[in-house]
C-alpha cells in the first residue's frame, strides 16, 4: 500500500496517510469513503457530538 493515499478507519471515520488508524490503533482502514468533516473544535461542534467525536482532525462523512 502506499503510504499517501489517504484512507479512513472503519472505527472512527478518522482519515490518514498511515496503515494503521492513530486514533483507534486498528489495521481496517478503506479508500472508500464519502465526504469530509474537519473538526477543529470537536467540544463545541454539533457535527462532533452527532458523530461522536471526541479528538479534533479530519473525518469521512461514510466509510465503505
């Protein structure tokens, strides 16, 4: 796999370069996802809390 390609973990929805997910330290990531959400404030954000997102970075709206 090569290393920037950019993929999302099935877990947190978190998007990486990484073959291992930072967040949730799983090896199932996929390169398909839709959509993108950058939480920069994941304490005050809607979306965050909906999502469950606890950590600030870059998400995929769906992972498939």
């Amino acid at each position: 796999m090569a290393r920037d390609k950019e993929r999302a973990c099935r877990n947190c929805h978190l998007i990486t370069r990484k073959n291992i997910c930072p967040q949730c330290k799983t090896h199932t990531l996929s390169d398909k996802f839709d959509g993108i959400c950058i939480i920069l404030d994941p304490e005050n954000s809607e979306l965050a809390k909906k999502m469950n997102i606890t950590v600030a970075g870059k998400y995929a709206l769906r992972v498939r």
